[in-house]
C-alpha cells in the first residue's frame, strides 16, 4: 500500500469515526428527554440535586488531579490542564455549593447548568480544532448534554417545589419559616419599613414617604443599584401586607406576607410571595445564579435573619463573614451576659 492510500484509508478510518460519535452522540441527546422524565419519576429533585453534587465533587477531582487524562478521554491531546483543573475548581464548588443551600439548591444547581454550557462550549472549539479525535470529542459532547438534562430538569423541580416559577417573563417566588413570636410582634416590625435592611442586607435603604409610599434602594450584581418607589395594595393589621412598585420603577415587582398563627401559640408561619421582572430578562437571572446573588436565595437568608433578629435581638454571624452576607454562619456558642 502506497503512502497515499494510506493517507486516504486512515482518512476514512478517522470520518468514519466521527461519523459514529456523531451518531451516537444524536442518540444520547435524543434519549435525555426519556431519561429526564423516568429518573425524575423514581428520584425526587432533592436526591437527585445530591446525586449531582457528589457527580460535581467527583467530576472536579478528577480534573483537578488529572486534567491530562481527562482532556485526553474527551477527545484531546492532554493539554490545556490549566484550563480543566479551573473548570474542576469550578466543579467542586457546585458540588459544595449544593450541599451548603439546604433542601433545595435550586439555585446551586441552575449554576451546574450554567456550567455546563461552558463545557459544551469549550467542547465546541475542541471539535473545530484540527488534530484532535473528534469520535471522543462527539461522544463527549453527547454525555455532557445528557447531565445537562438532568441539571434542567432537577433545578425546574426544585424551583417548581420552593415555588420559583417563570410566568410572561416574570418570576414568581414564595417562602415561608416559622418565627417564636406573634403575628402581632412580627406586623408590627415588618410594617415598619425601615426595620427590613436589618435583615435584608440586599436592600441599602427603604425611606417611607406617606402612609401608602416609600422608596427603596437595593444592591443588584456588578455593583448596580436599584431603586423603585412601591405602594401599599392591601393591609390588615397582624394578617398580611402586600405591595407593589409604581410607574417608572427599576425592577417591576410585588409581594406579599402573611402572618400564619400556629395553633397553640407557637409561634407564627411568615409566607412570602413575590413576583418581580429581573433585569437583563433571563440572562441576568443566570448570570445572579452564578454569583450566589439568585433571589431564591436572598429570600432564604433574609427569612433566616428575620428569625435570629426576632429571637434573639440580632443575626448572628461567624468572625470570618462580618458583612454577614451569604450563607448565615452562627458563631461558637458563648456564655450569656450576667
């Protein structure tokens, strides 16, 4: 056989192969609609959530350890480790990131899912790239649509179950805890505005301007502020207070909460509901997610704080987060004040 027939059969050899990852790629992303449904069947959203924070944890390891390997399985040629062990730092601190949101990393996971479009990305320069084994790199591709699926589908469940909802370019959002106090003590707290920085630290400031108005001022990502002035719709003294953003404001939204009695006196259940236009549509949720800014999130610490500052005076926080933003840390315990 001749140097150029060679050439031709390994050339061949080499498109064939492609055309079989390509293939089979086809079939595994036509399949991860099935697989979402039946695994979302037999696991509910939270198991799977830590199902993908172990994969996560798993996943960064491996690259962190050995990038060489893993660029080669993927279809490369072992190099640009630095980049896999950043994409495994980057793993393992979704899976973290899950684990350390409670029951439902809604928000921990949609960050798995923004990770995965950097993946297929990167994916899609390795496959223009010339030398590299494309087979590997379809095949690849295919797999890493397949947990794409399973992100999608796992984040929608948990965002369905916290109450996260999408609507008409809207997002619907609702939380609730239990606080030790009366629905009276917490009325009349909430009804005061000016008391809602003390444990919404996204907010900067809310300035009341007659008995229905105010003006809020609120941190968004990047740096941006956000102001808005908002009315009163309804209020019933110890039941509920809902409100919602006049003309000309930053970021539409309303809310509402409600101040549940428990029976026996133990204690109120404080619903909140809110519904709010994010900025930059969609893609500035995401881009939130990403940064842990993710108003599922916020809605979380701030109930959480809410309780601390109710029942014991102030939020406690860990030496090394004084800011106090973030996940809420308790401090060692203390011996109280004589």
């Amino acid at each position: 056989m001749t140097a150029t027939q060679s050439e031709t059969v390994g050339g061949l050899q080499g498109s064939r192969g492609a055309s079989e990852g390509l293939a089979r790629g086809g079939v595994v992303a036509r399949g991860t609609q099935a697989l979402e449904r039946r695994v979302l069947e037999r696991v509910s959203a939270e198991r799977l959530a830590r199902g993908l924070g172990w994969f996560s944890i798993g996943l960064g390891l491996a690259e962190l350890l050995a990038p060489a390997l893993v660029a080669r399985l993927a279809g490369g040629r072992g190099r640009h480790t630095g980049l896999i062990r950043l994409y495994g730092l980057r793993e393992i601190a979704s899976g973290v990131a899950i684990f350390s949101q409670g029951r439902k990393p809604a928000g921990a996971v949609w960050t798995r899912v923004a990770g995965d479009a950097m993946d297929l990305a990167t994916l899609g320069l390795a496959f223009a790239a010339p030398g590299t084994n494309k087979a590997g790199v379809a095949f690849a591709t295919a797999n890493v649509l397949g947990v794409t699926a399973l992100d999608v589908a796992c984040a929608r469940e948990l965002a369905r179950e916290t109450g996260a909802m999408t609507q008409g370019g809207a997002i619907r959002l609702k939380r609730s805890i239990v606080v030790n106090r009366s629905p009276h003590e917490l009325y009349q707290f909430w009804r005061d505005f000016q008391n809602l920085p003390r444990f919404m630290y996204h907010l900067e400031s809310v300035q009341v301007l007659d008995e229905g108005r105010s003006h809020w001022v609120t941190k968004a990502p990047a740096g941006r502020r956000v102001e808005w002035d908002a009315e009163l719709t309804a209020d019933r003294p110890n039941e509920l207070i809902a409100w919602r953003s006049l003309a000309g404001a930053d970021i539409y939204n309303a809310g509402t909460v409600r101040f549940e009695p428990r029976p026996g006196g133990r204690g109120t259940i404080v619903r909140v509901e809110l519904e709010y236009h994010p900025p930059g549509g969609m893609a500035g949720t995401m881009l939130a997610k990403l940064f842990n800014q993710s108003p599922e999130q916020q809605i979380y610490d701030d109930l959480r704080r809410l309780k601390q500052v109710l029942e014991t005076g102030e939020v406690l926080r860990s030496d090394g987060s004084p800011a106090g933003t973030g996940q809420v840390m308790q401090r060692p315990a203390q011996p109280a004040a004589a």
